[in-house]
C-alpha cells in the first residue's frame, strides 16, 4: 500500500478501469480508491472513449486471450499515449496474454483474482513509470528550448562578421566554450588532410576536407553543457537531441557560401559505411569521401584521447578498432589508406 509520502502524486493520479466483469471492476475500484486514486470504470468498449475525455495516468485493462477486445484497449492507449502506464488484467492467468501485453508495451501482467495488495502496486509501479516519463518528456521539451536558442545564437553570432573571417570566429567560439573540443578538431584536421592527399583529392577537395575536420563539431556549441559533460548513459531523448549537433552544424555553415561545400561534408561525418549511423542512414559511397575520411580520423582521435568515459587506447589499439569496424562503421578503402600512411596522418 502507498505510504503517506506517495499521496500527493496519488490523490491527482487518474486511473482507468476497463474491465467486462461489473462486478470485478467494482472491486478494483474499491481497492484503488481506498489507496487514493481516482478511478474511472468501463467495460473494454468503453475504454477509449473515457480515455479521449478524461485521459488517465494509468490504466488496468482484463484480457481473458490474446486477441480479445482487451488486448486491442492495450495496443490503442499505448499507441495514442505513449506516456500512459498500463498493466495488463489477465483473466483467467495466461502466459500468452502476459507475452503479447509484455510486446505491446504494458507495465505489467497481473493474474486475476488476486489480492488488494498485488492491484496497488501494480498500479503504483504503473503511476510512477507515467510519472517518470512525463518528466524525461518536459527535460526533453526544456532541452530542445536551450538548443533552438543556441543554434540562434551561433546564427547571429556568424551573420555579425565578414564571411571570409566566419571560420576563424567559428573556431575561436569553440575554442573559447570547450577548449578540449577545439584541439580535438585540430587534431582530427591534420589527419583528415593526410589522408585526403593520400587519396589524390584536389587541392579544393582537400581544402573542403579541411575545413569541415576543424569545423565538424562546431554544432556542440549550440548544445547545453550538461549534455556534453555529462558521465551518465543518456536517455534516448536526450541522446537524439544530442546527436541533433551534427545538422545544427550543417545549417549553420550552409549560410555562409565559402563554407557550403565544408556543410554537406559535416552533415555525413556520423555517418555509417553501412548505413547504420546518422542523421540520413547513408550508405557506401553515397557518403562523401571527405565526411569517411574524417569519420576514420576522428574516431582514431577519440579512441587515443583521455576522456571522462573511457581511458585512452594505444595506437596499436585504436588501429586494431578501426580495422574491426571497416565495412561497418568505416569505409575499407580509408581503414586501408590508414594503415599505409598512419604515421603521416596520426594526429
């Protein structure tokens, strides 16, 4: 039962009981009223519409078999809400209605009848999950403000200049916010060059190649610095605001045209040769050749350099990572220049 310091998030906790058996239902609600919740009570038919008017916190859905109508309330309120805690009412217990509940995303499968006990927490396990990611939600809402008004920011900073100094501003602002980020793209720059000679690239080419190293992480300035410094796993949503800095990057300097050319290279620089990474999932050689070499060189740098969450590999080590990752993450033709003229292109 839920003690005395759950009660305020309870008394406001709106529950859904959808449940055929009237006489069941009653029961459940007398259970969960007396904890402090407010219940709303409908036969599986019902559901949605009491949902629509009166959306609920959490809801407690009977399922007598798998495709029952039950089943179809669990798929719609996880489908229309996916901060909605459900917990699944198994009647008569069934191992394949608390698989199939499990898939559709419900909290949890309680066997019916039960005890007043198992029901409570159930439903407060539920509440509390509601609860939890109505938070990350608003975190997430809170972060994507900072990040719109820093990309902004960066936008006015650049529009304030000459285009022909913009790089040199650019690199000062990183420079100046996270001094760490700035050597890095140094680092990753004259590796990228190397390599990019290596390849025979034209002088432009090579000049492209150089600009978007020193300049491929210069999205993060738009970033919250919590986000950066932070040593804990990431949520999934604060990870895909994260990753946001890549095309904030790309935007960026496609608004200045000496930099256009370096734009389209930056905004493939997570992306994977298998097509695994990010933002568009390309694939092969429809990544540029600039944005694959500098993938190779800025995974070699962060692999070799000191950071809050991995401790720095050898040269030995972080070559043996990128062979293992060619064809996947790297292209194989960069992986194999980098082995041939590592010790020009290392950082």
């Amino acid at each position: 039962m839920p003690g005395c310091a759950d009660s305020i998030h309870i008394v406001a906790s709106r529950i859904l009981i959808a449940e055929n058996d009237s006489e069941a239902r009653g029961q459940l609600a007398s259970w969960l009223e007396e904890a402090g919740y407010i219940c709303a009570q409908t036969d599986a038919s019902e559901a949605l519409s009491e949902a629509r008017r009166h959306p609920p916190d959490a809801a407690l859905v009977g399922v007598s078999v798998p495709d029952e109508g039950g089943m179809w309330v669990v798929r719609t309120l996880r489908s229309q809400s996916a901060q909605v805690g459900v917990v699944v009412l198994s009647t008569p217990p069934d191992f394949e209605v608390a698989v199939a509940s499990g898939r559709l995303g419900a909290i949890d499968c309680v066997p019916w009848p039960t005890s007043q006990t198992g029901i409570v927490e159930a439903m407060t396990r539920a509440v509390e999950w509601h609860v939890n990611n109505k938070t990350s939600d608003q975190t997430n809402t809170r972060l994507q403000e900072e990040v719109a008004f820093g990309r902004d920011h960066l936008k006015a900073t650049i529009r304030k200049v000459d285009p022909e100094t913009v790089p040199a501003v650019l690199l000062a602002v990183l420079e100046a916010r996270t001094p760490e980020t700035h050597d890095h793209s140094q680092r990753v720059a004259r590796s990228a060059v190397a390599l990019a000679r290596a390849f025979n690239l034209s002088p432009e080419e090579i000049q492209t190649v150089k600009r978007a190293a020193l300049l491929h992480d210069i999205g993060k300035i738009a970033l919250p610095e919590r986000l950066l410094s932070t040593t804990n796993p990431l949520t999934d949503s604060a990870l895909q605001v994260l990753r946001t800095h890549v095309t904030i990057g790309q935007e960026v300097l496609a608004t200045v045209p000496l930099l256009v050319p370096a734009a389209s290279v930056v905004a493939a620089t997570q992306e994977w040769f298998d097509g695994g990474g990010y933002p568009a999932g390309l694939q092969g050689d429809k990544i540029p050749i600039g944005a694959r070499i500098i993938t190779v060189a800025d995974a070699y740098d962060s692999m070799i350099s000191t950071r809050a969450y991995n401790d720095p590999k050898s040269h030995e080590e972080a070559t043996v990572e990128l062979v293992r990752g060619s064809g996947s993450r790297f292209d194989p033709d960069v992986v194999r220049v980098w082995m041939r003229e590592s010790e020009a292109a290392r950082c």
